[in-house]
C-alpha cells in the first residue's frame, strides 16, 4: 500500500506531508511519527493530507489524538486539506469544527490566528 | 439479484486494501455508477471491513476469516461484512461529546458507524454471539 509520511522544519512550524492510503493498517506510522515530534518537542504541527488519496475514520482517530498531545502542551495543529472528499470526512463527522482547516502549507504556516471552522479550505457554505 | 461478487480475507489490516479494492473495482464494473458514489462504497466497506478485524483482534482471533459479499445491480451495490469476532452491543457506543466540547478530544474512536451511517443508503447492523454482519446499500443515485 502507497503510504508515506516526510516531515520537513518551515519557520516555527513542522509540516508532516502524508501521501497514500491513511487507516488501520497505515495510521499507526502516522500516530508513531506525530507522536514522537511532540515528544521532541515539536508543539507547533501542519498534517498536510493534500497527497492523501483515501483517508476514514481511523486516520481521522490519529488526527483527534495529535490534536489532544499538541493542545496538552499549549502547542497548535494545523490541517492542510482541499480535497473535496477528505473535507466531506471532516463535515460529516462535526469535526470542521474542531479542526483549524488551512488551504495551504503557506497558509498554514502563516500567523494568523486561526479558528476551528471560521477559515474553512474549502470556503464553502455547507 | 444482481451479479454477486464474494471474497473472504483474513482479519488483518493489511489486507484491508485488498477488500476496498475488490469491491469499488467491481461496482465499477456497471457504467452507470459515478465516482462519487464508487468512493462513498470504498469508505464504507473500510469502515465496515475495520471493525471486523478490529473486533476479531479484541477476541484475539486473528486467525479467522471475513467474508465479504457484493452483490452488483444497476442502480445499487449492496455489501455485506460478516466477521467472527463475538460480536458488540451498539447500544453500548454511546453518543460522543459534542464537537465544541473539549472532552471530545478524548474519544479517538467510534467514527466509523457514524460514517457508514451517513454515507450508506441504507445500513443494518446483525450482532449476535457469534459475530456481526454489517449490511451496506449504496445506490447509483444519492436518494433524495
């Protein structure tokens, strides 16, 4: 299975670029990597899931508890996510709302503060 | 009845692949079904396929065997996922927090039936003793 996770250091922030397949057998990498980089220290997380061809909700499980780890140590997470189809996940589960949806790695990495749903990728209205 | 399409996978995660494979190739097959709705099948069926060797590694039963049955019509693919893995009340899953609520943060789990719920068209849940089948209907045409 197509699955790989690169994480690369842009100004405060560390971006975990995910590519593939995300569920039960590939989240574990996924949970491993994010984990350890909070363990490091790393507080201040972008999960860039554009290169992401299929995601449920197992991977959307990883996504709350790295969500959990880095809100623990007053840290930010940040979600890069166009893809119509990984935003209907987010949407149908409520968790639009909880999630800081960027469109963009530049976006993400940007100061500006953001709101769970108020800066919504898709800019949609639904 | 449609044409039928059967597989039977062990209960492990890396051939849960496999399974997503098998059965949106197959609903591929008829013409008339979109690509929205081939990827509402493949969510399902993952959804659907986890809990299945999740629950048969709950029991510790990694040895046993889910089986997967398609059955292909032109307006519909119905699936059904039985497992051998003791089974599950889902009266006891509850309801999550809310999403504004911290404590939901807590709960990493239990998406999966929500998801197949809004995605399915129609969905059943059998439990028993012995395992669970999980019944699945997507059709060509989201229902109104």
């Amino acid at each position: 299975m197509h699955f790989e996770v690169n994480v690369a250091p842009v100004g405060a922030w560390s971006v975990v670029a995910v590519a593939g397949e995300v569920d039960v057998a590939t989240a574990p990498r996924l949970r491993k990597e994010a984990i350890d980089l909070v363990a490091a220290g790393h507080h201040r997380m972008v999960l860039d899931l554009e290169a992401v061809d299929f995601m449920d909700s197992t991977g959307l499980g990883v996504l709350i508890g790295v969500l959990r780890r880095v809100t623990a140590v007053g840290g930010a997470l940040r979600v890069v996510c166009t893809t119509p189809r990984l935003l209907d996940l987010f949407r149908l589960t409520g968790l639009d709302r909880v999630f800081d949806l960027r469109s963009s790695v530049d976006d993400a990495v940007s100061e500006a503060a953001g709101s769970a749903g108020a800066d919504r990728a898709d800019g949609a209205d639904r | 009845m449609g044409q039928v399409v059967e597989l039977e996978i062990p209960a492990r995660a890396d051939f849960l692949e496999v399974a997503r494979m098998v059965v949106t190739t197959a609903a591929s097959i008829e013409p008339t079904f979109p690509d929205e709705r081939i990827n509402d099948l493949r969510l399902v069926v993952s959804e659907a396929c986890t809990n299945a060797i999740e629950a048969h590694a709950s029991a510790g039963d990694t040895d046993k065997r889910i089986l997967l049955r398609c059955d292909l019509a032109e307006d519909r693919v119905e699936v059904e996922v039985e497992d051998q893995g003791g089974g599950f009340d889902l009266a006891d899953l509850g309801e999550l927090p809310a999403v504004t609520d911290p404590a939901r943060l807590e709960h990493e789990r239990g998406l999966g039936i929500t998801l197949m719920r809004s995605v399915a068209d129609e969905t059943e849940f059998r439990v028993s003793p012995g395992g669970t089948a999980v019944r699945l209907v997507v059709y060509s045409t989201r229902p109104r």
